[in-house]
C-alpha cells in the first residue's frame, strides 16, 4: 500500500463505503489523520472530504523539514466537499503529511489515495466531483520533500501545548493582582445572565464552581431557564436552592434564548450584566480583572475578553485572541462574543434581546447597544477570562444556515439606523459577511497616480488593465517617470495620449524618490479621490477600484488597502502591522491565498493601522488634512507607513479589504535595497520611522498585544504581565 491512513484519538470508523472511502465520526475538537507514505513513493496525493451535516472546517499540516509545525498550516473556508491535491516528489525523507478534517465534533467522509501521474489523478478527480459544483478544489501546490533536522516522533496537539503554557501565565499573573477594595456602591456591581435549556448537570455544576471561585462580592449568577423538559435538567434545579448571589428564574414554557435572557434580565440587579453560555464556564479570576480594569475607566461603556477554547472536559485545545475594537470587522464577523460587559442602564434603553434573531440574538444586541457609543469608550481585556466550551452542540452551529440569515438582516437593520443602504452577501468564508453598499448614481472620479521608469512589460501591463481590465467609470492616469529612456516605453506613452484622453505621463529626469513622483502626481491630480499605484502590479478581478472606492463609506475612512498577492499565489499584503520587527511589517506574507487568520479575519474587511502603498486610496478630505508624502525623511522606503501613521493619529480610519485582490511583482522596478547606497539609504530611513514615530514601542490595536512581533507570521507568547486596557 503505497498510503497509510492514521486516525488519532479523537476519530472513529464509522462505515467503511467502498475500498478507498469511509465514514468517519469525530469524538472531540481535534480530529486528525496522518497521512504517511514510503521514500519511494507515487508523486501525488489526491484527498477527498465530505460534510455528512453541517460544513467542516478543514486544516493541513505541511511538514516543510522540522515537523508538523502550527505555522505550517493550511486553514481552507468552510464547505461541504473538498478535493485536495499534493505533490510530494517521486522520493524524499519526509514521509507524512497532516489532515485535519473538521475542528469539531461531527461526521464525514475521508479518502486519500496517491497517482503516478497527472492524468491518472484527474480521472479519479472527476469521479469525486459532483454535478451541483459545490466541491471545492485546493492545490497545495508541491510540498518539501527532506528534512531540514532529525524529527522528532511528535503527533497529536502542539498548539494546545502552547495554549496551555500562555493560560497557566496569564491566570497566576491575575493572581497576584492586588484585590481592589469595593466601590462604595449599594446592591452588586455585576449580573452574569445564563439562559438554560436541557443542559446537562455536569455543565451547570461547572459553571457554578466557576462562579463561586470568583471569590468577589457584589456579583451574582442567574440562571434562566427555557422551559427544559429533561429530567436531569429539572432535577439539577431541585437538589439546589436559590441564594442571594445563585438564583434561578424557571420559565414554564420554552420560549427561546432571548426571551429565556431577557426573563433572567429582569430579574438582575447589577449595574454592568455579562452574558454567558449554559455549557461554558468563568475563567480563573477573570471578575478580579474585569472589576479592576472598569474602576480605571469609569467612562467605559462596553468591555470584552478573549478567549479560551476548550473541550467537553474542558482541556485547552485553543485561543480566541482578539484586536481592540473594530466596528469594520465586527460588520463581517462578531468577534467580539465572549466575555461581553454590557451597562444595564443602556441595556434597559435599547429594549435587551429582540425576538427574531435565533443564532445571532447576541450579534444583533451587540451592534444595537454598540451604535452611538465613542469607540474610546468601547474596551477590550485581552485576558482569557472566558472558557468557550467548544463541542459542536451551540445553536448557531447547529442551524448555522437560520443563524447567518438572521445576523445578515441584522446587518441591514443597522445600516439603515445609519441611513445607508446596503445588501449583505457571503465573505470568503461564506458563513460570514460582506457589506455591499448601495452604489452611487456616480462613481467619483479618482486619480490613478503611477510612479514608473523604464520597464516596458510592467508599465504596459498595468496601462492595459487599467483602461481595459477595469470596470470603474470615471477615472484619470497620471504616469510620473523620473526619466525613461527605453523608447518602446516613450512610444507607449505617445500612444496612449493619443488614444485615451485619461491619461497623461510626465517625465522628469531625476534621482528615483517614489514620495516625489507621488507628490508630483497628487499635486497635478483633477480627481475627487486618490490612488498610488505601483507599476508592477497586475489587475485580477474587474470591480476592484469599486470595492476599494465603496469601502470609504464607513466612518472616518481615510485610507484604503487592498489584498495583494505573490505570483505564486501566496500572501504578500494583508495590511501592516506597526511594531514588527521595531518597525513595521507584512503580517502573514507567503501564507496561502486563501488563509483566513486568527478568526478568519483576513476573510473580511479590517480595520489597521497602515497598508502598503503599492495600491493605496487615499480620500480626498484624508489628502487635503494631512498633505503630501514626506519626501525627505521617506524617499523611498516606509513612506507609506508614515503616511498612514499620520492618517491614524489624526483619526482617519484605515481598512483593508479581502474583496480587492490583485497580483504584485513587489520591486521588480527598482530592484533591492541590501547593498552600496541603496542599503544605506534604507538604514536612514528605518532611523527616520524610529524617531518619528516611536515604532520600537507602538501597540498596534490589529494585533492582540499577546502576539509576537518579531516575524510576519506572528506566535502566541507566554505573558510577564497583565495588558489592563485604558481609555485616552
């Protein structure tokens, strides 16, 4: 057998269909298989995928010469059916490769078989496909074939590992945090709101034990029941009896999550109210920090939490480390979700949970009670005061479909408080969202600026997709060449300003500083708003200046980036991250396209702190507040982080979206900056950035702070010290 299929503890063989495939059913959050094959052996591997039920989430580990390595992975969108193929050389010393299937308790079909030839894989493919098209096709491109160092015999949960270690630090630092006497306020502080239906009596004990370790007064735990009908449930509420702090509200009839919340609502007494899952339970000390962290911030109206995910016995098994926040991203997915601290006041001023929303009740709460509160006011702990009891069995996992229409018209309902029409279509992951703004009876004008010299392919390229490609009506190209000489390229130009009336090109001889060509060409620009263009950037899908233009509608939009890849279809831009390497930075460079990131994120629009100007819109209201590029101090290098750097502070927002995706042939203009002048150059102005904007030290609100900054793809790092949040 040339393949060899191995299960981990967490799967177990349901049926066996035919020779190749089999069902197979998921006992916990980590199901795995390794798939192993001889040094010798046949060049590709074919693998198939199918949901039985709701969608799966698959994850493959590419072991790149050091083992399976959690930096090393493939996370693939949620579908039904996938076909993934591999190519792993005719011989190497790496003899295995990772498949996780689905990160969750579920059923599914798995094969994996292995082809001599292409022919041969794709007649077997065509048998795996089916008629509706919904089998998606995932190339993991040719995989590395030896070992980089001796492996190390190592299979099964790494990350949780590292997940392990990075709670364990941040709950004996809460420890030590020094209890805060009571604020001198009559009746309690906090209600923690659960609503129960048929929830197990080991799940009910759990939580209780998790409040009742808190340790803090002023704080209380009701229990809402739905209306339960299992006798353990019923049975669980009869052996215990309210207290002052543990009181149950026992509804007679089910009348689902909201109106189960909102009975447990009115009974409350606290001046803040968290909400919390019957299955889930409190983190170690999480109501010392929560309590601590609103007494120095008496103006905060909201604050949330990270998280930790764990299973049905609650072991790690991951983190949910989220940004500061972000009401764009909060627009494609509720990151927010756990711990939630809401004011009661405010709470009682929007009417609690509205009934409709099955699956998203708390979606629709969150952008209701978040709408008209100033975002300084809005907080987030980056502590994992929350234990997400991830098992598969919530409601909007179950009926995700209901739950994603209901967060959708959600979406559209707050829009509209907003005066703005959209329509709400699935991100690349479907299950999440993409705002599809209303558009405009007329698309303004923006002026395309493309510094360039020479390099007759590129210029001609980006020229014809421009005028040709591109399906944006109303706009100017502004060539500023700082002296070509190649005569095809001066023919090129002469025929394009014959032909297309939108275009002009301008050659100044001079010494190459990409700030200047721009200046030159934002100075000469007619257009209501602004585009930087590099020349070595080539046009994928036609709307792409519609999405980049659409995304100015929301609030405070000064900047916007797009997603740029590779030729090789790898990640090059997903927006930067100020503080990398005491700089700034790529994050997720050389992933694969089709990564989604921590919580699938980069699936949807983000807010950042600074994207690359290789393809940069720039508002109009952004351009005449901050002015023109520093020509200077950023000649050639991090003037687009300076550039958006001062957006930031002078509160423009800046987003980067997922829905504009294009190819960069990043410096093939101008080549590299590692030697002579060109390298010193570039160590002046990574002085400049330093000095001007104290980068060494920058918190960047896109990157939890318990992120590592030294690299693209950055790793969760144990905490020395607690992160409280403080409104400016």
């Amino acid at each position: 057998m040339t393949l060899k299929i191995i299960p981990n503890a967490d799967l177990e063989r349901e049926i066996s269909t035919d020779a190749d495939l089999s069902l197979w059913k998921s006992l916990g959050d980590d199901p795995a298989f390794e798939i192993r094959f001889l040094p010798m052996r046949k060049k590709l591997v074919v693998i198939y995928v199918a949901a039985t039920d709701e969608p799966l989430d698959p994850k493959f580990y590419i072991n790149r010469g050091y083992g399976f390595r959690e930096k090393d992975t493939v996370s693939l969108p949620e579908g039904h059916r996938f076909v993934i193929t591999a190519d792993i050389g005719s011989a190497g010393s790496i003899c295995a490769l990772r498949a996780d299937p689905a990160s969750f308790p579920t059923t599914f079909q798995f094969a994996a078989k292995s082809f001599a030839s292409k022919k041969s894989a794709e007649a077997y493919i065509a048998t795996l496909l089916e008629p509706d098209g919904r089998t998606k096709r995932v190339d993991l491109g040719k995989l590395p074939q030896y070992w980089m160092k001796l492996p190390r015999l190592r299979f099964g949960r790494r990350a949780a590992s590292l997940t392990v270690q990075y709670a364990d630090a941040s709950y004996g630092l809460a420890s030590a945090l020094e209890r805060a006497p009571i604020s001198a306020t009559a009746g309690a502080w906090l209600s923690v709101v659960v609503p129960v239906y048929n929830a197990p009596p080991r799940y009910l004990d759990d939580l209780v034990k998790s409040f009742e370790e808190q340790g803090e007064t002023g704080t209380e735990l009701i229990l809402s029941d739905d209306g339960s009908t299992s006798p353990e449930t019923r049975q669980w509420y009869q052996s215990r009896q309210s207290k002052d702090d543990i009181r149950f509200v026992l509804n007679e009839r089910n009348g689902g999550i909201a109106a189960a919340t909102n009975a447990g609502l009115s009974q409350a007494r606290g001046q803040w109210i968290a909400f919390l899952d019957h299955d889930d339970v409190i983190a170690p000390h999480a109501f010392k920090l929560i309590r601590h962290t609103l007494e120095q911030n008496p103006g905060a109206n909201f604050l949330y939490t990270d998280e930790l995910v764990v299973d049905d016995i609650l072991k790690p098994t991951g983190v949910m480390l989220k940004p500061a926040y972000d009401s764009v991203l909060l627009t494609g997915v509720n990151y927010i979700n756990h711990f939630s601290i809401y004011r009661h006041d405010r709470l009682r001023k929007i009417g609690y949970l509205r009934m409709g929303y099955d699956g998203s009740q708390d979606y629709d709460l969150l952008l209701r009670y978040l709408e008209g509160i100033p975002e300084e006011s809005i907080l987030h702990l980056p502590y994992p005061a929350y234990w997400w009891r991830r098992n598969g069995k919530t409601f909007s996992r179950k009926f995700m479909e209901a739950a994603t229409t209901n967060a959708r018209k959600a979406l559209v309902e707050r829009f509209e408080r907003l005066k703005q029409t959209i329509a709400v279509e699935g991100a690349l992951t479907t299950t999440l969202h993409r705002i599809i703004f209303e558009a405009p009876h007329a698309w303004p004008k923006i002026s395309i600026v493309i510094p360039s010299k020479n390099n007759f392919d590129l210029i001609s390229r980006i020229l014809g997709d421009l005028f040709e490609k591109t399906d944006y009506p109303h706009f100017e190209v502004l060539v500023i060449d700082n002296g070509s000489t190649d005569q095809p390229v001066l023919d090129l130009y002469e025929r394009y300003r014959r032909s297309e009336p939108r275009f002009s090109a301008t050659i100044t001889p001079e010494a190459f500083n990409f700030s200047r060509s721009v200046n030159r060409g934002l100075s000469a620009a007619t257009g209501e708003h602004y585009l930087i263009l590099n020349n070595d950037v080539e046009v994928i899908e036609a709307d792409w200046l519609k999405e980049m233009v659409s995304c100015l509608a929301y609030d405070r939009t000064g900047i916007v980036g797009a997603k740029l890849l590779f030729p090789n279809d790898k990640m090059q831009h997903a927006g930067v991250v100020i503080g990398f390497g005491g700089l700034a930075g790529h994050w997720y460079m050389n992933k694969p396209k089709e990564f989604g990131g921590p919580m699938n994120r980069l699936h949807v629009r983000n807010t950042m702190t600074c994207v690359t100007g290789a393809v940069m819109l720039i508002s109009g209201d952004c351009l005449r507040k901050i002015g023109l590029f520093d020509e200077e101090n950023f000649g050639v290098a991090y003037n687009d982080v300076d550039y958006c750097l001062r957006a930031h502070k002078a509160g423009y927002r800046i987003v980067w979206t997922p829905f504009a995706c294009l190819y960069h042939h990043e410096s093939l203009s101008r080549g590299s900056d590692k030697s002579g002048e060109r390298k010193k150059r570039f160590e002046q102005e990574k002085q400049n950035l330093r000095r001007l904007h104290a980068t060494q030290g920058f918190i960047d609100r896109a990157l939890n702070p318990t992120y590592s900054r030294d690299k693209s793809d950055p790793r969760i790092v144990v905490p020395t010290r607690l992160y409280i949040p403080s409104m400016p």
